[in-house]
C-alpha cells in the first residue's frame, strides 16, 4: 500500500541524469519472453529451411558407417573412431542451426539492453531472501500481469492448434498408416506448419510482455517533485555543468558574431591580437556599431571572414583595443567618433566614395 502510495506522488517525467543512473546501475526494459520466443522462432524458421540438408547428411553419415558394425574386423579401436568421426560430421551439420539461435538469442539481448557490463547485479542482495518481499513481490502488479500473460500464452497455443489440427485427423490418420517413405513429408510438413503458428502464438504474446516490460521501466523512473528539484539543483551546483553551458554560449555568441561579419562596413585589427568588425548604415545607424570582436585566434577568424566577404580589414592597433572594450551590438563611444571617422573616410575613398 506504502509503494502505491509513493507511486503516486512520482509525477514528475524522468531526467536525462536520472536514466543515465539507473542504465549504469543495469536499469534497462528487458523481456526474457521476447528473446525466449524469438529463438523459438529462429528454430523452427531453422529447421524449416535447414532440417532437410541436415536430414540428408545424417542419412549419408548412416549409410557410409554402419555397415561397417557389422564386419569381424570392427572392435574397440574402430568404434572409436567411427564415433568420433560421425560426431564431429554430425556437429558440423548442425553448427549452422545452433549458430542461428545463439545469433538471434544475444541479438534480441543486446537490442534491448545494449553492450554493458554491470556487476551490480552480481553482488548478493539480501534483501531478495527476505520473506516479507518475497511475499509482496508474489502479490504485486508485476506477479498478476505476468500470470495474465501465461494464461494468454497457453490459450493463444490451445487455440493455433486447435486451427492448425482441426479437421485433418483424417490427415494424421494416414501419416500413421502409410509407408515412411511417403508419410515422413507430410508428417514434417504438418509438424513445420504447427510449430510455426505456435512459435508466432508465442511471439505475438512476447510483444506484449516487451510493452509491460517498458511501461514499468517507465514508472519506475517516474519522480517526486522534491527528487526533480533536488536534482536540477545537483545539476546547477555541478562545476562541469555550468562550465559547459558557459562553453556552449560562447560558441553560440561566436557564431552569431561570424555571420555578422560580412554585415560590417570595415574591421579594425591590432593585427593579430585584437579584431572588431564595424557597421555604420546612415539611414539606420546614427552612430558606427560594434557588430562582432574578438581576440587571439577568434580575432584571426573575424578578419579571415572579412576578406571572404569583401569586408575591409584595416590595421589600427590602438583604436582597436579601445574598440574592443565595447560591447558587440552597441554604438561606439563619443570619445571614438574621431578615429572611427578617419578609418570610415579611408573607406570610403577606397570604395570610390561610398560605404
């Protein structure tokens, strides 16, 4: 009833930290019925398409060695050999079968789970041979869904064989009547087509267990509004958190600063220590506005996009570090107006007269 209640009060969506915890902690959706019913149907697809090649190599191993078992000369030594040599044909024969399930058992593993190691799981937890919880995990949501769910299995099987068989006793009446050689197919087949319904049967109900699987991953990760403040407030605390959102607005700001460059009337450069890209529209701007600045290799980066563009880069060392001293998207001071003038003059004359 506690666990109910504190299920309840879990309204809060999982963070992005809090499922990182709980996959390293091997915390992950996993349905033991979704591997379990693929390989299922991994094996029958196998012997389907596999059974006869098989079939036939056991046929022709029979046929080359038996009839040696009979003869004087065949003793210890023989048999031994003979066994060995039949196994390892035999196994040979069948590597590709096993090969198939062990694919498609870890391949549905690792699809749901990933590639992770967690000894977590492996160190003893006493708390598993408690009784009291053995007795709530027996009565609990999980224990009634998968009771569900194998009385859903045996009735989807009852009911596929019910279809498959219905009306063809008369079928396997004459399988048990007829020659070997003439009932063996059809046997096999009527075996190959049964087993593979079930299998899908069997599939069909696993899908559903993998949903439940996933929906109780998902409550289980749910939070109290307390755990979601406690932890943004972890989060906003942390060093390497806030030295990334600082690194991640620099970028931001630096982009924005590059595509402005080609805006710019001129970019006045220390040269290599400083760069700030100017705009002066007169039917816009009343003053020049600082557009984009930086220094060391960001200021490099300014003035090569300048020259990309057509900007023009002008060396003016001392009027670029008090440039640089202005915020980007702001007029330049008063105190400015004259040095900026000149360099905008200079400008103008390269340009035949216009900015």
């Amino acid at each position: 009833m506690a666990e109910d209640v504190d299920q309840e009060s879990k309204t809060e969506d999982p963070t992005p930290r809090r499922r990182e915890e709980a996959r390293r902690q091997g915390q992950v959706p996993f349905s033991a019925e979704l591997v379990g019913s693929l390989v299922l149907v991994a094996g029958v697809l196998g012997l389907r398409y596999l059974g006869p090649d098989l079939w036939a190599t056991m046929i022709t191993v029979f046929r080359a060695d038996l009839p040696r078992v009979g003869r004087e000369e065949f003793g210890t030594a023989e048999a031994a050999e003979l066994l060995g040599r039949t196994a390892l044909r035999m196994i040979g024969a069948m590597l590709p079968f096993f090969g198939l399930l062990l694919a498609v058992g870890v391949g549905a593993s690792v699809a749901q789970v990933g590639f992770q190691l967690n000894t977590e799981k492996l160190e003893p937890n006493l708390d598993k041979l408690n009784p009291v919880g053995g007795l709530g995990r027996l009565f609990s949501l999980g224990s009634v869904v998968r009771g569900l769910l194998t009385v859903a299995k045996v009735l989807a099987l009852a009911g596929v064989a019910y279809y498959v068989l219905n009306g063809r006793g008369g079928l396997i009446a004459s399988i048990g009547m007829g020659r070997i050689g003439e009932a063996a197919p059809v046997a096999w087949a009527l075996v190959m087509r049964l087993a593979l319904y079930l299998a899908g049967a069997v599939a069909l109900v696993a899908v559903f267990d993998y949903a439940y699987q996933r929906y109780k991953f998902e409550q289980s990760l749910m939070m109290t509004k307390e755990e979601l403040k406690q932890e943004l407030k972890q989060e906003e605390g942390d060093p390497h958190v806030k030295a990334r959102v600082r690194q991640i607005a620099r970028e931001r700001t630096k982009r924005k600063m590059l595509s402005e460059v080609p805006k710019a009337t001129v970019v006045v450069t220390n040269p290599t220590h400083y760069a700030v890209a100017l705009r002066y529209d007169s039917n816009r701007d009343s003053a020049p506005v600082v557009v984009a600045k930086g220094k060391g290799a960001f200021a490099l980066r300014i003035a090569k996009r300048a020259r990309e563009s057509g900007v023009p880069v002008l060396e003016r060392p001392p009027l670029a570090r008090a440039l640089h001293s202005v915020r980007e998207g702001q007029q330049i001071p008063s105190a400015l107006f004259r040095a900026v003038a000149e360099v905008l003059a200079f400008v103008m004359k390269m340009r035949g007269g216009t900015l």
